[in-house]
C-alpha cells in the first residue's frame, strides 16, 4: 500500500534519513518508533508528499508521488488522512466545520450528506453533539479526536497519525490508541503511527519499525522486537536510550 524504495531525505546538506526501505501492507497497522530528532516525523511527512525525498521512491498503492505536482497530489491526499501532532484544527471554525472543510472543499456532497458524515465520525471518535464548540473550548484530547475524525471525514484507505497521544494523560492516551484500533477495524484503513509511547506501540500495531539517527534499522512485529537482540532497539524500549551520535554528512557538491 505504500512502499518506500532506497528513500534518502536531506535539509540543507545535513542526512535525515538514509536508504530507507519500507513495505506498509494494506490493512496493517505499522508504529514507528524511534528517539526524538531520529527522523520519524519525515518518513511521515515524505509519505504524504509534504516532503520530496532527495533521492529515491515513495510509492501510494500503483503511483510514484515524490515528483508529482500538487494537483496530482491533492487527488492521491483524498485517500489518505493525517493526524498531525498539535492537531492542527482551524481555531476560528467549530468543530463541525473542522471536521467537514476537507467535504466541502473536494466533494460535491449536499449540506444534508455532509451533516450526516460529520456526525457520523463524531460519533466514531465519541464526540457525537460537540459540532457547534470551537477548538479553543476542547481538552488536548478531545482535539486529537476531532483531528481524527476530520483525518477518517473521507473514508480514506490510508491514515498517518505523528504523535497521536503525545501531552496527553495516560488515560486519554489509552482511549486514543482504542480509537486507533477501531478506526483500523470499522474502516479497514492501514495506519501508520509514529510514537514515543512504546506501550502504544505494542497495543496498536501489526509491526514496529525502528529509525535510528536516519536509518531503519528494524522492523518486526510486537513479539520481534520485544525480543529482539539489537542493542539499539533494547535501549528503546527499555528506556535506556543513549544521545545519538549523527552521522558525519557528506555532501557531494560536484
Ligand atoms: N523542514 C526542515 N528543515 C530542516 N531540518 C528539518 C526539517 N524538518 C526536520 N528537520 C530536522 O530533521 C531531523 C529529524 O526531524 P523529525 O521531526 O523527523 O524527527 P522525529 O524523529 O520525528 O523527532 P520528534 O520525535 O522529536 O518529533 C531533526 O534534526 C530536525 O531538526
């Protein structure tokens, strides 16, 4: 479903990722985890196509869009929803408005079928009733909700969500991850979660993948990498983590 071939990603002659190989199966949940400054964020943005990579492949389903131009990729985008960090809602609309602006912008749905989708993703995020309330007015949580029912507004096949349950407590971080689960299973949708919260990880996905200082350097599914024998990866998810040391960039200008 998306697929990342030989991916290398530089910010002004600095590495950020490098040679990334990546399989994300229809229907599957894939968590990436990593330290923070590791590269996680980019992976998820260069699979939407909010970034180009530098060099290499990022396939969506049968189409290469790390060259396409913004209206090609405003059409692959309709299938794919993105849960950002800061949840990234439009302050001065409702949450009804949030929720539908993408609707009403790319479809030709009536008022009607739009109210109706709405309240039909409120209700799966268990916001049902919230439409007329401004984001000012909502918890972190209930923003992360709303952003996901604004990021599932189109049924896409594909979510991506960056820190879903990051600030948040760990009661609300847990009811985040069953939305996570729920919405993989009403929908069908393949996800991918980047996450800091290895418990989240272990909860939701079929597989982890693990970005260390640009590299992955694994990916298995729960059992694997609890076992797993990486010293890298039994730091993570022991919490025992070290600074990374950054790779030496070389930049050929010829
Ligand atoms: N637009 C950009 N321009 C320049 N550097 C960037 C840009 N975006 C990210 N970086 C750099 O790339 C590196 C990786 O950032 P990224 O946000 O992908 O890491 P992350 O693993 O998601 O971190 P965190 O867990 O803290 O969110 C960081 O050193 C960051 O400063």
């Amino acid at each position: 479903m998306i697929h990342l071939k030989n991916v290398n990603k530089e910010f002004n002659g600095r590495i950020i990722l490098h040679n990334i190989n990546l399989n994300v199966e229809k229907g599957e949940t894939l968590a990436i985890i990593g330290a923070s400054g590791s590269g996680k964020s980019t992976l998820l943005r260069l699979m939407i196509g909010l970034l180009q990579p530098t060099s290499g492949e990022v396939w969506i389903k049968d189409t290469e869009i790390s060259q396409l131009p913004e209206i090609d990729l405003d059409k692959i985008r309709l299938n794919m929803g993105m849960v950002f960090q800061y949840s990234a809602l439009f302050d001065s609309m409702t949450v009804g408005d949030n929720v539908a602006f993408g609707l009403k912008e790319h479809t030709k749905f009536t008022s009607e079928k739009i109210q109706q989708v709405v309240q039909e993703k409120l209700k799966l995020v268990e916001l049902e009733g919230f439409e007329a309330m401004m984001p000012n007015e909502l918890s972190g949580g209930m923003k992360k909700r709303i952003s996901l029912a604004r990021a599932i507004a189109f049924e896409p096949e594909i979510v991506l969500y960056d820190e879903p349950s990051s600030g948040l407590d760990p009661i609300m971080a847990a009811k985040i991850d069953e939305l996570i689960v729920n919405t993989q299973q009403v929908l069908g949708v393949t996800s991918v979660v980047v996450t800091h919260d290895m418990n989240s990880a272990f909860h939701i996905a079929d597989r982890i993948a693990m970005v260390y200082d640009g590299e992955l350097i694994a990916i298995d599914d729960v059992d694997g990498i609890k076992n797993s024998q990486d010293l890298r990866v039994r730091e993570f998810i022991h919490g025992t983590i070290k600074p990374i040391k950054r790779r030496q960039t070389h930049v050929d200008r010829s």
